[in-house]
C-alpha cells in the first residue's frame, strides 16, 4: 500500500497511466515485524507540493499501471 499521484488525461479515448507511488518509511521494527506499515496522519499531504513531501522519509512502493476510459 502506498500513496500517488498521476494526472487523468483530458482527452477522450482510452489511455494508460503510470502512477508511481511511495509510503512513508516506518521504523526499524515495523519494517522487521512487517505490521502494515506507518499511514500519514494528514493524507492531504501526499497531494501537496513536492517541497512538503521533501520532509517526509519515504521509500517506493512500486508503480501501477491504470488503463482508463475517458468520455
């Protein structure tokens, strides 16, 4: 699980987006025990600007692919 954000095309038509996404980095024993991971407490932050992302400790979570129908 983690956090992303991609834009949604604004033309008609089918199109696939990449979404890159990362979730914050949890300490050292949630890493180990693998307790579903730290969340953010003020979600809004994940689509903020990038300069408030920079004080976060982050790690990736992988990329998901997103096929959409745009009418």
């Amino acid at each position: 699980a983690g956090y992303g954000v991609c834009h949604v095309p604004s033309a008609p038509g089918c199109h696939r987006v990449t979404c890159v996404t990362w979730r914050p980095r949890g300490t050292r024993a949630q890493r180990l025990l693998g307790t579903g991971g730290p969340q953010l407490r003020v979600p809004e932050v994940a689509v903020a600007g990038a300069g408030d992302r920079f004080r976060l400790r982050t790690e990736s979570a992988g990329t998901v692919l997103l096929e959409l129908g745009v009418l």
